[in-house]
C-alpha cells in the first residue's frame, strides 16, 4: 500500500504568500488599463482639439459664404507612425463647407458654443474618434460646426506596447516575489530541517538514542511538540531503565528459588524413600514452591501496576474502602491463624467512598494487610483501622513486630529492596513497591511511620475523596 503523500509546509506557504499577491497584481493589471487607456484616450483628444481649434480659428465668411483657410499645421500634428486616416470637415447649416461628407452630421443647436466635444464613429469601415466644436462666425446667424476624426490604430497601438510593458513589469515582480518568498520560507523552515535530521539520526537500526532534543534555535512555534517530544524520550527511557532493572532483579531473585528446587530434587534422588530426610525435602521444594508462586504473583501485580500507570479509568471509579476492608481481614484471618496471631478490623459506620479502582484499593490493603501478619511478632496482633479525613480517608495496618528503622522507610518502597533485621527467608522485598505503583496510578499515598507505644510498623494508606 503506497503510503498518501505528505502535505509540504513550505509549498503551502509558498502557495499562501503569492497567492495574495498574484490577485493584487491582477488588481492592479485592470486598474494600470484603465490608467493607461485613460491617458491614451486624453493625450490623442488633446491633439485632435488642437486641430479643431486651428480650423476654428480660420473661419471667416467672404461675400456672404463661410470659408476657411485650412493650415497645414491643423493636420499635420496628426500624423504618427501607425498612419492613422484623418477626416475632416466644415459644414454650416448642414451643408459641407469643405471637408469630408463620410462623417457623421451632429445637430449643431445640441451642441455648447465654442466647446470641443468627443464621440466615437464609424467612418469608410473603420473605427473613428472624432472631436466637434460649434463656432459662431461673424457674419452668420447660426454656429458653424467643425469636426475632425482620427482612426484608431496610433491609439490601439500605444495601448498595446503600454499594456505589454505593464504585463512584463508585474510578471518580473511576481518572479522576484516568488523567488524572495522560496529564499525567505526556505532559511524560516532550516531550523525544522536540521530538527527533521537530528530525529532521522535516531533512527539507524540496532541503535536507541534516547537522548532529548537539542531545542536551541528551534523555533518558538515549533517548541511545544518538540518539549513533548523530549518529555516522551525521557519517560521512554524512563520505561526501558524501569524494564531493564526490573528484568534483572526478577531474574536474580527468580534464581534463588530455582535453585533451592533443583536441589532438593538431586538430594531426594539420593535419598531413599520413607527416611525422615525425605520428608524433611519434600517439605523444602514445597515452601520454595510456595515462594517461587508468591514471587510470581507479586512480580505480575507488579507488571500491571507498571503497565497501568497512564491509564484513567482506574482513577476515575469510587469503591467503599470500608467494603474493602472488611473482604481483605475476612481473607487474611486463616494466614493470622496459621501463625498463632489475631487480626482486627476498626472501621466506622456506614460507607467510606473513595477515588479508585476496586481490585487496586484491594491489592493495596492485601498486600499491606499480608505484610504486617508476616512480619509481625509471634501470635502478635495485627490492626486494620479505617479513618476518614479532611481530604478522603485512610487506611491504618499496624504490627508489633520489629519495625522498620526511619532512614530506610523510603528505600524499602523501591524494588527487591530488603531490611536484614524484618525480611524473612520467604520475602521479596516487592510488596511495598507493588503497593507505591497501585497507589500513584489512582492518586492515593504510602507511608510508614512508629506503633505509639512499643516496636512495630504503622502502614498508612491514604485516598481521595470523590
């Protein structure tokens, strides 16, 4: 499948720039035309009221009969290089005078005495402009009308060589535009393609650069997914450093186990059946057994824990912390029992709602719950006290056991981490740390703090209200 084709900024841009610019050289191609159609259509009118007005002014009425000395310079200021046709003529109550009988006649009583007035026609075929002027001669009662006309071509061709000139003009000036907006977009996006690079460098195969972003010189309108791309390489390499210390530290201790298993199996190997040494091995693999599953089970929760941690949902439910409690003690009085201590449940009435996932409110209060009674003293009394608080409620599990010291509190929360004078032979050092991850991912805290009034441990479960 061909993959659909990237949109370019930069041809967007590019777009974006001469697009306006484009539409007012258009813009101003229509209005250079009416300019230059304007002037050319006023600087030829001017010349052809000179010529009327030389005819004018030699008008004169010789035995009763109008007559004109026509000069030769009324014309001749006409001619051009386009050998424009020039018409002329003089005509006093409708009769021509001199001049051409073609051009049109004008009823010279509609006309302003002594004003040149200008019309377009039509003369032998051909396009005219014409200019006429009504003069009042001495001698005659009625004005005497002189017209000039002048085809078109000298006009139309000055409007042609004026309008090519325009037209190259605005198209050179889109062409500087174009090429000054390419240079300009070009060295504004360099930074993004040095950015583009740098991210390119990163991908070679069988290399991980982990590494943020250098974000000097880039853009400020380019920072932000930049900064958030830097904050997922650093909770990526975050992720893979948790992954990798996690993978050896659940190998090391998953060998402890192991090991104890495959030796006892060699040693009932050697060991004849129905001896108390037998016995006494079987009982050996089946604790390692025991802790290898315990270990297990605590590394998967653990996983989940880790592999939730963006997720929402779980922050998101409300779950009775009393319901909770209550199920847990239920749980845990046979393993209190079976070493010789109580467990008791102080909660008050009615329901405790707070924010989180049932199954990790739970898990929390299991694990915390199962510590105390492990660690506890022989037949020692283990607490669960339910409080609610400004904030939500809590959650109290205390054992009169050795306690944990104060400058290790908060190691014991970071995985496979041990306290020599509390860890027994069977634990993992990962309860506490499953307990920290459960309760960050729901907005929830751990901490640990003295029994008041002798040795033990005081676990405090803290969560949100709703």
């Amino acid at each position: 499948m061909t993959p659909p084709r990237a949109p370019s900024i930069r041809r967007r841009l590019l777009v974006r720039m001469l697009l306006p610019a484009l539409a007012l050289a258009l813009l101003l191609g229509f209005a250079g035309a009416l300019v230059i159609r304007n002037v050319v259509e006023t600087t030829h009118d001017r010349l052809l009221d000179g010529s009327v007005l030389a005819i004018a002014e030699r008008l004169t009425v010789e035995d009763g009969e109008v007559s004109v000395d026509l000069p030769r310079v009324a014309l001749g200021m006409l001619e051009s290089q386009a050998q424009d046709r020039i018409y002329y003529s003089v005509t006093y109550g409708g009769a021509l005078v001199t001049g051409y009988r073609d051009l049109p006649g004008l009823d010279v009583e509609t006309l302003p005495l002594g004003v040149t007035t200008h019309r377009d026609g039509i003369v032998r075929g051909a396009a005219v402009r014409i200019a006429a002027q009504a003069r009042r001669v001495y001698g005659k009662p009625d004005p005497v009308l002189v017209q000039v006309a002048e085809t078109r071509e000298s006009r139309q061709g000055l409007e042609r060589r004026l309008l090519a000139g325009l037209a190259l003009a605005e198209l050179g000036l889109m062409g500087l535009i174009g090429a000054l907006s390419w240079y300009s977009i070009d060295s504004s996006l360099r930074p993004l393609t040095r950015l583009s690079d740098a991210i390119d460098r990163r991908a070679v195969p069988g290399a991980i650069n982990l590494q943020p972003l250098d974000v000097a010189g880039v853009p400020r309108e380019a920072l932000a997914p930049v900064l958030a791309l830097n904050t997922l390489l650093e909770r990526l390499e975050q992720a893979i450093a948790g992954e990798r210390t996690f993978t050896s530290d659940a190998s090391h201790q998953l060998r402890t186990p192991l090991a104890v298993l495959r030796m006892h199996v060699e040693l009932l190997r050697r060991i004849t059946p129905g001896e108390p040494a037998h016995a006494a091995a079987i009982d050996d693999i089946d604790g390692a057994a025991r802790r290898l599953e315990r270990l297990l089970a605590q590394l998967i929760a653990l996983a989940r824990a880790d592999a939730g941690a963006a997720a929402t949902d779980a922050a998101a439910a409300i779950t009775d912390l009393n319901d909770i409690a209550a199920r847990v003690v239920t749980e845990q009085v046979p393993h209190a029992l079976a070493r010789g201590g109580e467990i008791v449940l102080d909660r008050p009435d009615g329901a405790v709602p707070v924010v989180g996932d049932a199954f990790i409110v739970g898990e929390i209060l299991t694990n915390l719950v199962d510590n105390a009674i492990r660690y506890n003293r022989p037949e020692g009394t283990t607490v669960v006290r339910v409080r609610r608080t400004e904030t939500g409620a809590c959650l109290d599990v205390e054992d009169e056991g050795p306690g944990i010291p104060p400058e290790v509190r908060e190691k014991v929360f970071e995985r496979f981490y041990r306290v020599a004078t509390r860890d027994g032979p069977d634990g993992s050092g990962l309860g506490l740390a499953i307990v920290r991850a459960l309760a960050d991912r729901i907005g929830g805290a751990v901490t640990l703090g003295s029994r008041a009034g002798g040795s033990g441990l005081v676990a405090r479960a803290s969560f949100r209200a709703p």
